[in-house]
C-alpha cells in the first residue's frame, strides 16, 4: 500500500478533498494507496478534527517547539517516515501548510513531493496571490499543482486551472472562486500521478 501523508496548516479543505476524492474513487484498490496520515504544524488546525472523523491518523509538530527551521524539519520528516511502507516510499502533500521548508528536507522527498499554489505559476509565488492578481490587472487567475523544489512556489507543473477576474472582484471573492478549482484539480493530480506509478 503506498501511503500518502498530507500536511497542513488551518483549514484543510483541500485536504479534505483529497480525503473525500480517494474514498469516492477507491484509490485503495485502483492504486494501492491511500491517505496514511494527515500532519499539522498547528495543533488548532480545524483540518485535523475532519481527518481524525475519517479515521485518519493525525499528529502536530508544533514549529514553536522548536529552535531552528532545521530542528522542526528534522522532527516533522521523523513523524512522516514513519508512515513509510518497504519499497513504497511516502507521497508527501502540502495542501495549505504554510511553512518554509529547508534544501535538506526537501531533497529528502525529492520526485514524491507535490504543492498547491493559489496562482497561475510562475506568476505571484509566496502570499496574497489575490491581492497582487487583483493590483497587476489580470483578467484570469488560477492554480497550480507542482513538484515541490528547492525554490518556493517554482517546480516541474503537473496541473494548472483558470478563473475568469470578474468585476468588482475582491481578493476574498476571488480566493473563494479559486479554492474550488483547488478541490478539483488536486486530487486529479494526485490520482495521475498515482496511477503512473
Ligand atoms: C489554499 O488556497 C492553498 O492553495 C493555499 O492555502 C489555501 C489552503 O486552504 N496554499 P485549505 O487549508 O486547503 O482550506
């Protein structure tokens, strides 16, 4: 069974999408995979009460606790690992997590490492990607899914989904009109990669 392990940081909804597209779609038996466990580095994250409802293990590491980004990051890929399976290894999920991670975690999960970006990429990495779609004029924006790389918000696209700028759009309005193309191209993503493997 490959396992996959999804980190978040509020919220959780694309989580949840994933959660809910692998239980419609049976990943489990198609794919031989499913959602192993779902990891926060906020213990208030509403996302985890959805996971734990499902049955799904959850766990916080709690960045606070720790010194360094390289002393979080070591303790949070403990926690991941141990959801590693012999000779499959973990599929590692950003979906909403919202911390910076270093070269050295990275290239540990190097070619099984997937993000969501609120954006047309490489249009507006990093935050409010609304806010700055809205002040640069865009007439579309959108989201992206990719291999997670070195550089923030950059990596190989697997998947990208367009909405239209509407009049008298609002960094909220669109957000929203974004977040729903999230919950569909991201389990889309995951569920080709999965069925390439
Ligand atoms: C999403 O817009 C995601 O693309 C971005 O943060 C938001 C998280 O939402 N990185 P949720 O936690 O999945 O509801």
């Amino acid at each position: 069974m490959k396992n996959i392990v999804i980190l978040i940081s509020g919220g959780g909804s694309n989580m949840a999408a994933i959660v809910n597209t692998a239980k419609r779609d049976n990943w489990a038996s198609r794919f031989e995979a499913r959602v192993a466990a779902v990891i926060s580095n906020k213990p208030e994250s509403k996302g985890l009460l959805f996971a734990a409802e499902q049955d799904i293990p959850t766990e916080v590491v709690n960045h606070k606790s720790f010194a360094s980004r390289e002393e979080f990051d070591e303790a949070l890929a403990k926690v991941i690992d141990r959801f590693e399976q012999p000779g499959a290894p973990v599929l590692l999920v950003l979906a909403g997590f919202m911390r910076i991670l270093t070269p050295g975690f990275v290239g540990r999960y190097a070619g099984r490492f997937l993000n969501i970006h609120p954006s047309l990429l490489p249009a507006f990495p990093g935050l409010h990607t609304h806010q700055r779609a809205l002040d640069a004029g865009c007439k579309v924006a959108g989201v992206t899914v990719h291999q997670v790389t070195v550089e923030l918000d950059h990596g190989p696209i697997l998947a990208q989904a367009v909405v239209p700028v509407l009049p008298g759009d609002t960094a909220e309005l669109l957000a929203a009109r974004v977040l729903a193309q999230e919950h569909l191209i991201y389990p889309r993503a995951i569920a080709e990669l999965l069925r390439k493997q």
